[in-house]
C-alpha cells in the first residue's frame, strides 16, 4: 500500500489535486485536515488530504517441476 498527504492553500486547489490523484488510483483515506503554520511573515493555512493505493503485486511465474524418467516408477 503506497500512502501520501496532499496539501494546498485553498479548498479549490486541494479539490483539483484530489482529483488528480483519484484518477491516477488513489482513494481518500479520512476526512480533509485544515492546519495552519504561523511563521515570521504571517500565518498560512493549509488544506490536507491523506491518499492510499494499494501497490501491484509482482507475479512470478514458475516453470512446472521436473518430470521423472519413463519407467522409473
């Protein structure tokens, strides 16, 4: 399973970001999350969305056992 947070500034970035990534497989896990960050120059806000795929499975195909000789039954 892959996992990865989106965040963005605004509620209409956030939503066109989500739905990038839904279109690459990746599904909503939880609700929206709305934090902010205060720093030297102001506040900022952020709007945040936690996604997961599930990642392929490799197959690995292997070759049928080998048969016994004719006759060594």
């Amino acid at each position: 399973m892959e996992y990865k947070i989106i965040e963005e500034e605004s509620p209409q970035d956030l939503e066109k970001a989500v739905n990038a990534a839904l279109a690459q497989g990746w599904a909503p896990l939880g609700g929206l999350s709305f934090c902010s960050a205060v720093y030297e120059s102001g506040t900022r806000y952020y709007y945040c969305q936690a996604l997961v795929r599930p990642v392929p499975k490799k197959r690995v195909i292997l070759p049928p056992p080998p048969q016994p000789p004719m006759g060594s039954l």
